[in-house]
C-alpha cells in the first residue's frame, strides 16, 4: 500500500498533484495490472475530485485506476 501521506499543505491547497504523482510512481515502480485509490476524510472536506484524477490516470497510464470512496468509514479496533 502506497499512500499519498497529505500534509497541512495538501489540505489547504488540495492533493491532486501529489495523488497524479503518487500513482504515476506506483506503476512505474510495481507495474501493477491496477491502481486502487482510497479517499480520506481530509480528500472529502477539502472536496479534491478524486474521481476525475483516477479517470484522467487510466487513460495515461493504460490499466484500471479505480477510485474507493471510503471516507467517513470507521473501525471498531
């Protein structure tokens, strides 16, 4: 698992730059036959289109990048 790590930059500014980069290094380190990207609690107050960004990745880096919305999830561990 791979994780964007978004700081109090990314949730002022937004994390969609270091998402694209996130999954370009993913493939390009694993070579993975698809990207699953999860959202956060952050991603979703700040509103980053996380849904565009893995629509735009599949088209660039040719496998299924499919978007998790799992925000607001909670565990009882």
């Amino acid at each position: 698992m791979i994780n964007t790590n978004m700081t109090e930059d990314s949730t002022v500014f937004g994390g969609r730059d270091k998402l694209r980069e996130g999954i370009k290094e993913a493939y390009k380190r694993f070579k993975p036959k698809a990207i699953f990207v999860t959202t956060s609690c952050a991603s979703a107050i700040i509103g980053d289109d996380i849904k565009s960004i893995t629509d735009e990745m599949e088209k660039e880096i040719k496998i299924p990048v499919v978007p998790v919305f799992c925000e607001g999830f909670r565990s009882k561990i």
